[in-house]
C-alpha cells in the first residue's frame, strides 16, 4: 500500500471528505457519527509504494530542520513540529506496514486520525515556508519533490480514477497553498516581544491550524488552549488546553510543551468541580492563564475566578455592575471575557446602565480587583471577540463563514476608539476563543475544536 497516499489525504479539508458520492462504489464505508460528522473508513487499492520518494522528503525534512536552527526567532518550537512531523510520518509508514502484512491486502484507513495528521504537517509547511527564506534550497527542493509527487498521483490515477480523482484534486490545493505561503512569509510580528513601540496591528497571517482538541473530539466545540501569558521561570514552552461540549469550564489541562500538546500527553488536569467537595466551575471559555493562575467567568455567584493552579486555591470577585445578560455573537455565557497583553491583566463585560455597550476593565492583579473602567460605544452582543495588544482593545465581527474583521479598536492609553478594518481568515467559522498572547504576540483561537494560531504583523511606528 501507498504511504504517499496518507501523505496525500492528510491535506485533505475537512468539508471535502464528505461527500461519498465522490468515491468509486466499494471503495468506501461511510457512517453517521455520534455528532452527525461522517465517518468514513476508506479501502484503497494495493499498489506499490514509492518509499525512495518518501524517505526524500523526510531527508529534505531534517535538511529544513538544520536550516531553522539558525534562524533566530520562533526557532525552537518549530524544530518541536518538524519532530511531531517526522514522528507521526514514521508511525504512518510503521501503521501501513502493520496492515500491509494483514491477510487480506487491503488497507483500512481511519480517515478522522489521519485528516488530523495531515493537518499538522500542513500547518508545518506553511509555517517553515512563512518563517524560512523563500530562497531556502532545502525548501526549494521539498516543494519540487512534492510537485514530482503529484506526477505519481497522476500514474495512480490511471488505477482508480474514482478515488485517485478527488486526491489528485486536493493535491493540485496543496501546490496554490505552498504558492501562497511566498506571500505570506513575512507574517511575522515586526517588534521586540513586549516592547509596544509600534503602531497596532497592521494584519494578521494565516490561520495556522494545529490540530483538533485533545479529546479528539469534533462535539467539544466549546473551550479555549494557548500558553501562559506571564509564564513562570521554567514554565515558558508550557500549553495549556480546556474545552467541553457545552459552555460550562469544568476542567483545565496543561502539557509541558507544544510536542506534548500535540501527543496529548499532559502533565497535570485541573478539576474545577468534584462532587461533595467544591463546585468551582465557570462559564463562557474566555479565560486566560497568566503566572500559571487560570482567570475566568466564575460561575456561582457571577464573579471573577482565579484558579492559582501552583497552589490549587481558587478565589472570587464580583465586579459591580457587571451583568450576564449580554453575551458575544458566538455563544451564550460570554459574560467576562479575560484578556492579557504587555500592560497587565483586563476583563470586558456589559452591565444594566451600559445598555449591553462594551465596558473594559483594567484588573489588578495583586489585589485580584477591576481598578480602572472604560466604556466604550460597541454593543457587546454584536461582537465576536476581543482581545488586548498594548492596551489597545481590539473587537472582532464576523463576515462571512470563512472571515473575521477587527472593526473596531478602544486605545485606553489615550481614550480614543475608531472603526477600523482589519480582515482575517478563519479556518471554520464558529469559534468562541481568541486571545492575544504578549509573551510569542501570537493570536490564539479554539475554532470550532480546533487548535488555531495566528502570527500577527504590526504597524511601524
Ligand atoms: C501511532 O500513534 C498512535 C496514537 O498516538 C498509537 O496508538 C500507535 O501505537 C502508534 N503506532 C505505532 C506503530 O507506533
Ligand atoms: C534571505 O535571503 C536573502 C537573499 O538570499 C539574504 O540576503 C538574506 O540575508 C536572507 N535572510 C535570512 C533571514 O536568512
Ligand atoms: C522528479 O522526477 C523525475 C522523473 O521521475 C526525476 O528524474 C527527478 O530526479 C525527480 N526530482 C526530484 C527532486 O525528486
Ligand atoms: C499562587 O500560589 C502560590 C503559592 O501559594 C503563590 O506563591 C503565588 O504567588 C500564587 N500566584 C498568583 C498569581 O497569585
């Protein structure tokens, strides 16, 4: 059987999978699954596999690898994805190899675990090719041999044309994407981390799609990951992970670094309820972790809540005024929404006399109380989202399915708004996390159970 197949179908979006119509009758199995997503177990012809080809591009692989390294910045945690890369790349060739030697010559392929993979290496590519020199030749030459792969796919093809087709397709997307990548390579941020001597945000990259949550789980749509955004001595690669299918917080998860967040394999679980004991659980998923506390919407009495998870001692205030009538345009139950940036620690919230208007508040964090307000001219309810970079609050409006506009701004530094547009891609369309973290300047967002992360590119002052 043939590794460049998985190579292939891992790129594959979601959506396009999910016509059966599209595949050669008996090629397929295709099921309903828990959360009305299909499932599909798809049969692919034994051909032979051109593993020169694929020991290639892992060779080209490490290649990029030595290249990073001497690259200055973000260097580290890309060397981790190009591992979690190459190690998922070996436990594919090792799983077909497995099956290949089974009795009855064909292999069966979990189409859900596999779209996941592909989607890390995805992510992988487009950020190397984001972060490298475009001139790069071990770049250079994995996007030649990957247009050489296609010309393989096209000899396949001759084979199943049913199946081969709709692979050949996506591949041919594959290719416009790594064009487009020399566009976006210089995605990056254009300032000092924690320095604010620049103009805001100028745009943001593409979406870099990590992978789906840790549970696995398409249903758990609701929640939130990202890093800690004042990291304690030692703890600065540490990730962070919490989502459900409903809108309640019931737990947190923390991973030591990106490489085990990609493994799922975490190193503590914070429970937030344990029967007969203590009900500490929130609302909304608009938390944020900060000097490894995590703050969110308490939920019983509506008040903010701090979870010191160094010391697993949980506190709460009630901010007068705030009210949990208004929610963000997503989701219900966004009432506080928890943001950290260069300056410090802020919630945004509505109350009564607002009217539902947008008010910020500037958190302090040593007495764990709002102590500066500002209020500004937006109605929370038509908002997506906010997030804060340097004291400047940024508000999200949906456009479409696939876009995202920062519309609107509120400097606190000098009490001046302004509606602005600042379009971004989204990788699906429902989300009901995005934060800004001061500590990488990267955007993070839950999409619709998906760990998702943008670079951001800021104005020159
Ligand atoms: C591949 O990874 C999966 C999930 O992490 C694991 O269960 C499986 O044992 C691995 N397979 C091999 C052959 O290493
Ligand atoms: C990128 O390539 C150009 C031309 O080859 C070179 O001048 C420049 O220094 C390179 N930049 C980096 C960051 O390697
Ligand atoms: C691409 O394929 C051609 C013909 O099969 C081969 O000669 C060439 O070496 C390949 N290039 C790479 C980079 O693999
Ligand atoms: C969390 O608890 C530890 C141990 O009591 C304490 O040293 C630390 O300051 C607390 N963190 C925050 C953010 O309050």
């Amino acid at each position: 059987m043939d590794l460049l197949l998985h190579f292939l179908l891992l790129v594959a979006p979601v959506h396009s999978w999910l016509s059966l119509e599209d595949w050669g009758s008996g090629s397929i199995e295709g099921s309903i699954g828990e959360f009305g997503e299909c499932v599909c177990n798809v049969f692919l012809p034994d051909t032979s596999f051109p593993a020169d080809r694929m020991e290639l591009i892992q060779t080209t692989s490490s290649q990029l690898s030595v290249e990073i390294t001497l690259q200055i910045n973000k260097v580290n945690s890309l060397k981790i994805e190009l591992e979690v890369l190459l190690s998922s790349l070996s436990n594919l060739t090792a799983r077909v190899e497995i099956l290949e030697s089974g009795p009855d010559k064909y292999i069966k392929l979990d189409f859900e675990l596999l779209r996941i993979e592909l989607r890390e290496f995805e992510a992988l590519v487009t950020q190397l090719k984001a972060s490298l020199n475009s001139s790069s030749p071990a770049f250079e030459s994995l996007y030649t041999e990957i247009r050489n792969m296609s010309l393989i796919v096209d000899q396949l093809e001759s084979y199943d044309r049913n199946n081969l087709e709709v692979i050949r397709i996506e591949f041919v997307k594959l290719q416009r994407k790594l064009e487009k990548c020399q566009d976006d390579k210089d995605d990056f941020s254009n300032a000092e981390i924690g320095s604010c001597k620049h103009g805001g945000i100028l745009r943001i990259g593409k979406p870099v799609v990590s992978q789906l949550n840790a549970h696995l789980s398409g249903g758990y749509i609701y929640g939130g990951w990202g890093k800690d955004t004042k990291p304690l001595p030692g703890s600065e690669n540490m990730y962070w992970y919490s989502a459900s299918s409903d809108t309640l917080v019931s737990r947190i998860t923390q991973y030591s670094d990106y490489y085990k967040l990609i493994m799922r394999q975490a190193f503590k679980t914070h429970e937030l309820y344990v029967a007969n004991r203590y009900d500490w659980r929130g609302l909304g998923n608009n938390y944020v972790v900060r000097e490894n506390s995590l703050y969110y919407q308490y939920r019983s009495p509506f008040s903010m809540g701090k979870l010191n998870m160094t010391s697993s001692t949980i506190a709460n205030r009630v901010i007068p005024m705030a009210t949990s009538q208004f929610s963000y345009h997503y989701s219900a139950n966004q009432n506080l929404d928890f943001a950290a940036d260069e300056s410090g620690l802020w919630v945004t919230y509505a109350t009564t006399e607002s009217n539902g208007k947008l008010v910020l508040g500037k958190i302090n964090e040593k007495s764990f109380q709002v102590e500066d307000v500002w209020e500004t001219s937006i109605f929370k309810p038509s908002v997506g989202n906010t997030f804060m970079v340097c004291g400047v609050m940024y508000a999200t409006r949906s456009v479409d399915t696939k876009t995202e506009e920062i519309f609107y701004t509120y400097d606190t530094n000098t009490n001046e708004e302004s509606y602005v547009s600042i379009l971004f891609e989204k990788f699906q369309n429902f989300y009901v996390y995005l934060d800004y973290n001061p500590s990488d300047q990267r955007l993070y967002m839950f999409n619709n159970g998906y760990y998702v992360y943008y670079n951001v590119k800021f104005k020159v002052e």
